[in-house]
C-alpha cells in the first residue's frame, strides 16, 4: 500500500482526480492544510465521481501534525527540483508520497529535510510542471509496480467476447 499526501493542495478538480486514484489503487490520502477548497467542494466530488465516499482521507492542520499523527513515516518528496527521479528509489510498502501545492510545490525548507527522498519526473525543460494529478498517478503507479501490484486486479474482462 501507498500513501499520498498533497501539502496545501489549491485546486479541487486535481483533489478529486487524486482522489479517485486512490480509491482505484487502495491508497490512503492525506491532505495538509490549508486547503484552496472545502472538502464539500462539489468540484472536488465531481471529479472523484461517486467514489469519495469510498476513500480514505486523513486531513491534517500542518505539516508537524501530519508528522506527528504519522510517526516513522518514510516519505518522498515530489518535487521538480530534485537530482533523482522517481526511478531510481525503491518505494517500500506502507511509504508516504508527498506533492506540493500546485502554484509553488513542497517548500524549500521541508525538501531541505528530505535530500535522500526528494525525487523528480522526467520532462522537457520548457515547461515547468505536469499537472498535480497526472504527477500522482505517474510516481504512484511506479510505486505500486516495484511493489507487485499487490491486492490489484491485474487482468480485465472483455464483456461481449473472450480473449
């Protein structure tokens, strides 16, 4: 299992995205405040479809208290700025992958804590950053991958016809 945390997350659609990714996968998500949204947002719901209710949220009012309620957490940073890439760690069972906000990332200051674990995606330098959801799901399902796709169903079913 894997947990994703988005510290301060501002736009709820991306919320949502994420969040019916983690229903998806079985993932926990963690949210840091503040918050650019109500938890209520219809936005929010709306990209999550009728899966919200099946997620496990935990929201958290800062970072020390996500820390503090999550004791031995070993978390990777996602975050543009790193040297790593999101390939070249081995995602243990049970870690913590943390995304920033979407308009600055994780704050310098919480990377600067986390040298070994900050990792980055790959991308074309003129740009500066893929979407928040799109990010998740990449380092997420790498995540899953290393780990076997535990507890995921692997093979899909035609519905009219056999393979």
């Amino acid at each position: 299992m894997v947990n994703i945390v988005l510290h301060e997350p501002e736009i709820p659609a991306n919320t949502g995205n994420i969040g019916r990714t983690c229903v998806a996968t079985g993932s926990v998500l963690h949210l840091i405040e503040p918050l650019g949204f109500r938890i209520s947002d219809k936005m929010l719901k709306r990209a999550g479809l009728d899966y919200w209710d099946k997620l496990d949220v935990r929201v958290y009012e800062d970072f020390n208290d996500f820390l503090d309620k999550n004791p031995g957490a070993k978390i990777y940073m996602a975050t543009t700025k790193s040297k790593k890439t999101y390939a070249d760690v081995s995602y243990e069972d049970g870690c913590y992958i943390m995304f920033g906000k979407e308009s600055a990332g994780i704050p310098e200051e919480l990377l600067l804590q986390y040298p070994e674990t900050s990792v980055r995606i790959p991308m074309s330098p003129e740009i500066r950053s893929l979407n928040l959801s799109n990010s998740v799901a990449i380092m997420l399902y790498e995540a899953l991958r290393q780990q076997g796709f535990k507890e995921l169903q692997l093979e899909g079913q035609l519905h009219r016809h056999e393979w």
